[in-house]
C-alpha cells in the first residue's frame, strides 16, 4: 500500500499525465469488477443489473466503490459526492441476448465510460473471459460495436 501511495505523489511527464500505473491500477479496477460479476453470475445463474448489484452482493459498500475509482476519472462532482463504479466505468447486461453460460468469452463486460479518463488516449477493456486489455483510442470498442449494432453498445464519451 506504501508503494502505491509513493508513487501517486510522484512528478509524472507533463507530456503524459497519466501514467502507465494508473492505467494498470485502472486495469486491476476492472478486473475486480468483472469477478464480483461473475461471481454474482456463479452465485444466481444471471447477470447482475448493475455494478453496485454484484459488489454489494459480495458484502461491499461505499468504502469499496469509492476504492474501484478509476485514477483518472476526473468529475466536477467527483470532490462533492461519492463515486460510483457504474458512474467511472461501463457494464453490459447481456442477458437480454444471451443465458449466462451462452455469452462469448471475447465480448466486453467491463470498460471504461469516458475516454478523458486517460487524457482521450483511450480505455481499458474487461472482457468476458477474464481478459483485460488497453484499446487505443477505443477502436476495439468502436469495431465491435459496428460489427455488433445489434446490441447498441455505448460508446465512451
């Protein structure tokens, strides 16, 4: 915990304010996320209806949804009110389409919801396999959603 609270203090290139750490640490958000997901889904046989749903199904709060804030969200009401993950980082129920066990593994579960989260140079992705992955400027994200239309994925603002 040291570690990471040292090197948040750290001066970071001013050509890049957000650091590979914090997309990692962002990565990590969404792989907790996605487990408290599939957990839920292991627990009840569907999908939760929201973020909150499958983390305060494990027995967590507040505490914890502020802890899964994405390093560069950034919010004029973020230093006002508390942050909630469905707030930083976008979800998809596929159980209009798909029984649980039927969804692919390769599509998204969990991604970022605003691309200024890391200066406009993209998201972090959580797919439903368990894969996590850095999608430059969202392209991954825009191409499934072209090839997908069907399911009206939105796109990070």
């Amino acid at each position: 915990m040291a570690v990471l609270l040292i090197s948040g203090c750290q001066n970071r290139n001013p050509e890049n304010n957000q650091s590979k750490e914090d997309r990692v640490r962002c990565q990590n958000n969404i792989r907790s996320l996605s487990i408290a997901v599939k957990r839920y889904q292991d627990d009840h046989g569907n999908w939760p209806k929201s973020l909150e749903e499958a983390l305060r199904d494990m027995g967590h709060g507040e505490e914890v949804f502020e802890s899964l804030r994405c390093p560069g969200y950034k919010s004029k009401e973020a230093n006002i009110k508390p942050v909630t993950p469905s707030e930083i980082y976008a979800y998809i129920d596929w159980s209009r389409w798909f029984a649980t066990s039927n969804t692919p593994g390769e599509y998204p579960l969990v991604y970022d919801r605003q691309l200024n989260n890391h200066e406009g140079l993209g998201i972090n992705v959580g797919l439903i396999n368990g894969t996590r992955f850095w999608d430059s400027n969202a392209k991954w994200l825009e191409e499934f959603s072209k090839k997908h239309s069907e399911y009206g994925v939105l796109m990070p603002r």
